[in-house]
DNA sequence: GCCGAACAAAGTGTGTACACTTTTTGCCCT
DNA sequence: AGGGCAAAAAGTGTACACACTTTGTTCGGC
C-alpha cells in the first residue's frame, strides 16, 4: 500500500499546506521541525525537505538556525500580490477571450449560472466562494499558457490564508455576481480588452475588500490577541 | 571564516545555479546527489537540499526516485514562458508609467542613451545586451509592485539558460533600439496603454526570434552551438 | 526590582548508516 | 546474435547521531 511515488516529504508538505489554507496555522506561527516529526510519526529529515519546499512556494519563510514561520504578510506586500494577480488574470482573460474552446465558453457559462442559482434561492455562500473560485479558474485555464496558470495559482495560493477573513454580505455578492456577468458577457462577445480591464478591476476591488475588512479587525482583535496563541504551534 | 548566516545547502545551490546560467550544466543533464556531495566535499545531505530549492525556482526537475535533471523546457512551453514575461512586463511598463520618480526616469533614460552611444560607436555587443537587460529591468522595478518585480525576474531566470543562443546581428540591434525608443517615449509622455502595448510586443517578438533560432539550430548537436554573446548572464 | 552575563536547554545543520527503488550487468534461452 | 530475466550495483529516501547556533534560564551586580 506504499506509494512509491509519493514520498513522505510530499505527504508532509501537503499535510501542512492544507493547515495553513484551513487556518489552523496561522500566518506568524512558528514550526519546530522534531514536533512536526513526531507529530507526523516521521524523522525530521523528510520533515526538513516539505519546509524547504514550502519556502520556496512562499507559504512560510526561513532563515539559517532559525525556526520556520508561516508567511506573514504585510498590507503592503498583501496589496501588491493582489495588484500583480489582477494584472495577471487580466491577461488570462484577455487570452482566453480569443482562445477558449466553446465547451470551454460552456463550461464557464454553466458555473456562471449555477452561482446565480444559488444566490437566488440564497443558498450555502460556501458553496457560492466555491463556484467564484471556479469561475475564475476557469478563465485562467482558458488562456491555454502553462506558465501563466502556473503563476496566476501560485499567486492565488499565497492569498488564499487570508481569504478566510473575507466576509459575504448579500450586498457583495450581488455585485460579484454582476461583475462576473460583465466579464463573462465580454468573453462571449469576444471583446478581449474589455474582458481584460473588467477581470482586473475586479479582482483589485476584492482584494482592496478583504484589506479593508483585515484592516479592520487588526486593530480590534488579532494583534491584541495574546502572544501565546499565536507565537508556538503546540501539538 | 565560518559565515554563520550563509548554510552550505545555500552555497551548493549558488553555485549550481551559476553553472547552469553560465552553460556549463547543459538543459537535460541529470546530476546524481553523491558526485556533487564528493565535488563539493560536502554530505549529501546540504545536496539534497539545494536540488529541492532547484525544482522550486523552476531551475531542476526532479521525481521519486530519479536523478535530478536541469529542466528542459520543450518549444511549447518556452512560448508560453515568453507569452507570460510579455505580459507581465506590459503590466509593469503599465504601472511604471504612472509611478516611477523622476529620478527613476532619469536613470531609464541614462541607459538607454548609453545603449544608443554603443550602437552608434559600434561597441561591444555584451556591453549592449547588458544595456538592454539594464532597461528592461530598470522599467519593471519602476513599477514599484514587489511581487510583480520578483514575478518577472522569476521568469526571465527561466528563459536565461537559453538566452545563450541569442543572435546579435546589426539588423536586430537596431530594431531593438528603435523598439526601446517607442517605448521610452510613451512613458516620457505618460501613456501607460502604450508603453504596455509596445513593451508586451517587443518582448514576445526578442522571444519569437530567439525560439526560431533555436528551432532551426535545434537539428545540429545543441553542446556544440557557439558559446555566444552570454557571459554577462552569469551571476 | 532590573539588566546583563554565564550557563543550560532546545533546535538547526550536516555526516553517516541503511532500507528500498531504480538501473545496470550478465546470463540463459530461443 | 538478440530479447527477456535475475542478481548485483548504484542511487534515492529516511532515520539517527552529533556539532554548533539560538533560545531560555539563572544568578550576581547595580
């Protein structure tokens, strides 16, 4: 029953990812790799190798002898990545306006609408964030450039920790809903500038949202927290 | 001596990183842990680490079991490397033209009449195309967006082992410099949509010829292809 | 009581050993 | 000869040991 294809380091790494997306691993949590190790049932050694790899993917950052954290990220870098990742989907769109296959434009068609099912009847606004995801991810696939759906998901990665923040009022939803209309109406259209400017736009005014509203509670509660909770990660 | 800051594990990754952009380790070269560990004088262990940093940075692949081997980036994808720095690039000179100080400008047009002065006195080539990686660069940093910057030097370290094929012939120097020109000006002038279009163009169009060039040298032996005008690529 | 220096504890970086996987070698069979 | 097949060799993944660095603690001076 071992896979001899997935080695520990990897079983490792993924194990910690989805922590960090969950949310259990807050970023600024620091990780000692023997508990890790043991928590894992592992050495430290395959232990070492996932934190090497999740390094370089930006999740938590490393310095020599010192432990590993979970990346933090200041407003400033925070804006930045969602600045870099509208203009990046905004050249997806822009390429996929032209490229898309129609069971492509189809698929995105059905997401489209199955996200307007669901706010109609107000359904779960998990499932709603679920089916924007998609949404987006499909226009990213839709460009048909490895590389830049490569970078549009490592950059979608490195945000995802602090999507959890985001809240959903009808209010927002019902503009993404619209905004999303725009955008989908300019693909089918095939008016690439257009699909372009509006997925940029988009994506920058929900990232200027989830900033506001983190900035927002900074002050009341996460850095008031006491140190203890966030400064060891304890098994 | 000892630097307590700098791990082994970072040398050996700097110093194959350095072979590879200087050429000497080939695309498609499989390296095996113990050689470079008995090269090195080190253990495996630091080599190890260095390989897993390799794959991150895109540099090296690598799977379960098998020898790390310095990525290869097939036609398709190297399009696609290109397609997506053109892009981004275009976001930045984008971004650069409503942002960068003054002095920032100053410094862009520096180098850009100094790259002129070589054509003109017929100098160096190696000084040119250091010119022209200068203007680039100094374009996309003036963009002022962390993540965008780190993002396009990402890339362009990608393509850099195969940049080494680039043909500096007369005809295309100037073309590049004439393509400079416009694009300098619309910053000059303020016009973002411009410069954007312009840069995006010129680098997909320096990425079209470098891939043709390779394609058509692609039938002869690839070790024995000029070590051309690269030198300046080494870090 | 507070600060800082010496010491103790904990943690990281690396060497080495060994199990398990892949690759190579060499043999047999056709 | 040539194509499998088995055993040997080589190589990777992981455990563990130990040195050196950082972190935590204690204790004496002010």
């Amino acid at each position: 029953m071992t896979d001899r294809e997935t080695t520990q380091a990897d079983t490792i790494r993924l194990a910690i990812e989805s922590e960090i997306f969950s949310g259990s691993l807050v970023p600024g949590t620091s990780m000692e790799e023997g508990r890790l190790a043991t928590r894992f049932g592992v050495s430290r050694t395959p232990v070492r190798e996932a934190i090497t790899q999740l390094v370089q993917a930006g999740l938590i950052s490393k310095s020599a002898h010192r432990r590993a954290v979970v990346s933090e990220l200041d407003p400033g870098t925070l804006l930045d990545l969602f600045e870099a990742l509208s203009e990046l989907e905004g050249s997806a769109a822009f390429l996929s306006t032209m490229r898309m296959s129609p069971d492509e434009k189809q698929h995105l068609m059905t997401i489209h609408e199955s996200a307007a099912d669901n706010l109609r009847r107000q359904g779960d606004p998990n499932d709603y964030a679920k089916l924007g995801s998609a949404f987006h991810h499909a226009i990213v696939r839709g460009c048909h450039n490895k590389i830049l759906i490569e970078t549009t998901d490592w950059m979608s990665l490195r945000v995802l920790p602090y999507r959890r923040f985001q809240v959903m009022t009808p209010g927002r939803l019902k503009k993404n809903q619209s905004d999303h209309d725009t955008i989908i109406s300019a693909i089918v259209a095939g008016d690439a500038e257009i699909a372009r400017d509006n997925i940029q736009r988009h994506t920058l005014e929900q990232g200027d949202a989830l900033m506001r509203f983190i900035a927002l509670n900074k002050t009341k509660s996460v850095e008031r927290l006491p140190r203890a909770v966030n400064e060891e990660y304890s098994l």
